[in-house]
C-alpha cells in the first residue's frame, strides 16, 4: 500500500504544482491522484474522503473542459474574485455539505459501533464539505479555491496521520504550502472587474 500511497502523493502534489501556475495540466494529474485515492480511502474507511475523490475525479473533467474553452470574444476563463454573495454561498454550501455528509456517513456506517464511536465521521465530513467547495471554485478560477483548500489541508495533514497514511499526511502539508504560494500568485493575476 505504501508505494501506491506514494505514487499517488507524487501525482497529487504535481498536480496542486499545476494549479499554482495556472496550467491546464492540473487536470490530467489531478485524474490520476483522486483515481488512486478513491482506493486508497476506501482501504483507510475514510468513505467521504473517498465519496469526495470521487466529486474530485468529476471536477478534474469539468475543469478541464472549462479552462480549455473559450467564451466572449475568443478569451479563455480567467481569475476573479467572488462576489460577496457568492462568499456567502459558499461558506453556506460548506456547511450545508458537511451536515449531509456526516449524517449520510452516520447513516451508512449505522451497523459499525468502531466507527460510529469515533471522531472519523466529524473529520473526514468536515475536511470533505471545504474541499469539495474548493473544488469547484477551481473549476471556474476563483481565487477564493485557494481560501478552502488551505483550510482543508491544515485540517487533512493530521488526520491522514492518525491513519497511518503518512505520504498523504506529507502530501498535505506540500499541498499546504503550494496553496498558499498558489493564492499569493492567484492575487496577482486576478480581474479586478468583478461579474
């Protein structure tokens, strides 16, 4: 298991790598990573964390499809910031994911007393409801992605951790840092025009 952890940690950080520098190659990487993790978190029973790879391996094909293509005028999608209301509605949405993901974990795993006795259905629904918003405002070039996914890592390095996944807990804490050079580059290169 060990060097599939690694393997996918090594896509996984090529991937954020991309992302940071605005290459549409995140995308292709990105599908290789959360394809392994899906796995990977299954075998940890860390089941949102997987059900949220899933989400990702979608996203990974939705953003690509939108950072590939061209609207108005023939320009491709560009960075910009969110509107107040969006703010709004994206930290609504993360809580609103995270009440239904813990409660469908709660539900799922029912008839598993370890688990329903343990702190794993409140962390990996926490982390998962960030960064399925971080996600998806990716997806459409938002700086904000960059907010969530900071978050969501600081809160993923040890929980990987406590599973003994320590390539994904190192992953994390690269994540990390590439997400907070990722916002500072973001910053600079965001429209000012808001929409």
């Amino acid at each position: 298991m060990n060097w599939i952890e690694l393997t996918a940690a090594i896509f996984g950080v090529i991937s954020v790598w991309y992302a940071r520098k605005e290459k549409i190659l995140v995308f292709p990487f990105g599908i290789i990573n959360v394809a392994i993790y899906i796995y990977i978190c299954f075998e940890a029973h860390l089941y949102a964390n997987a059900g949220i790879n899933m989400v990702y391996l979608g996203s990974n094909i939705f953003g690509w499809y939108m950072w590939s293509r061209t609207g108005d005028n023939n320009r491709k999608l560009q960075i910009r910031r969110n509107t107040p209301r969006q703010n709004l509605l994206t930290w609504g949405s993360v809580l609103l994911i995270y009440v239904t993901v813990f409660l469908l974990l709660r539900w799922v795993n029912r008839n598993d007393a370890r688990y329903m006795t343990s702190i794993l259905p409140w962390i990996d629904a926490f982390n998962s409801s960030f960064f399925l918003v971080a996600t998806l405002l990716m997806a459409v070039k938002r700086l904000e992605n960059w907010h969530f996914w900071i978050i969501g890592n600081i809160l993923s390095i040890p929980i990987y951790a406590s599973q003994g996944l320590y390539f994904t807990a190192v992953q994390y804490t690269l994540f990390l840092v590439l997400a907070i050079m990722g916002l500072r580059e973001w910053k600079a290169k965001t429209v000012t025009r808001m929409e």
